[in-house]
C-alpha cells in the first residue's frame, strides 16, 4: 500500500482564505467599537441636556427667589405669577425660556411650563405657608431615544420637571 502524497498546487489559496477571515472578524470587530462610540455619543448628549434643564429651572427658581415677590396664595393670583408663568408670558419668562431655547439648540421641542395655579396643586405638594406658592417647571426637549409621551404630541421627547417653594422669609 502505498500513501499519495497532494502536491502543493491542491494548498494554494488556503493563506489567502485565513487572511480574508482574519480580515471579517477584524472588521466586524471595529463595527461594533463604532456602534459602542455613537451610543456613547448620544447617551452623553441626552445628559447635558438634561443638565442644561436642570440648571435652567434652577436658574428660575433662584430668580424667583431673589426678585423678593411675595406670592400669596389666599388672595387670588399671587404678585410673582404673572411675570414667571408660561400662560401670561411675563417678561422674566420670555427672558428664561430665550436663554433656554439657545443652550438646547436643536434639540429645543417646546416653550417649557411654568405655573403657580392649576398644574402646581396637581403635580405638587401643597403650600407650607400663606407667604409662599408653589411653582411647577416643565422642561421638554426630543432625542431619538426618547419617549412618546402625550405632552409631547407624538414626538419622541424628554421631560424634566420640577416643583418649588417661592416665599417669603418673615421676621416675627
């Protein structure tokens, strides 16, 4: 019995054929680094602005804070509403939502909320005090990862909101 042996012109193309896998799973390899680093991107994106939206509200209520209004709430709509709420469209709020449309750019969906009356009993804790209201601020902004919430009519969005306390510090 005796054993043939393949002469090296069946082995041709074998190196190739390593090369070419090797090539495919070094490509697949960056394809999905790529895919990590846009999803970073956009996970990072989504966080500074809903950074952006927290300092802004922040902002607003520190405004609020220092203009000194007293906002009682008993007797009727209180002195600081109509200029802060988003129904009235005060100065200080055309002011606040300008600054705010400009640090979201693109992603800027809507005119943010900003109530003392109706939203601010609903969403949030009552008033402590007669000297004081309470303020609701409702940021939105779209993402493409976001939800559709029904605020958002549809548009796949982000909210931010928040309650404060606007008052008066009383020496008795």
């Amino acid at each position: 019995m005796t054993s043939q042996l393949k002469s090296p012109s069946c082995q041709s193309g074998a190196y190739l054929l390593e090369a070419l896998i090797g090539i495919l799973i070094f490509a697949l390899g960056v394809l999905g680094i790529v895919g990590l680093q846009a999803a970073s991107l956009r996970t990072t994106t989504d966080s500074s602005l809903r950074a952006e939206a927290v300092f802004a509200a922040t902002q607003l209520v520190g405004q609020m804070w220092a203009d000194k209004y007293v906002c009682v709430v008993g007797g009727g709509t209180p002195p600081c509403a109509p200029q802060y709420t988003s129904s009235t469209l005060g100065p200080a709020y055309v002011a606040w939502a300008a600054e705010l449309k400009a640090a979201q750019g693109g992603a800027w969906f809507q005119d943010p909320v900003v109530d003392f009356a109706a939203i601010a009993t609903a969403k949030c804790n009552p008033n402590p005090d007669p000297f004081s209201a309470t303020a609701y601020i409702e940021i939105f902004w779209q993402s493409p990862d976001g939800v559709n919430n029904p605020d958002c009519n549809g548009v796949p969005c982000h909210i931010y909101s928040t309650c404060a306390v606007i008052g008066q510090n009383i020496n008795t």
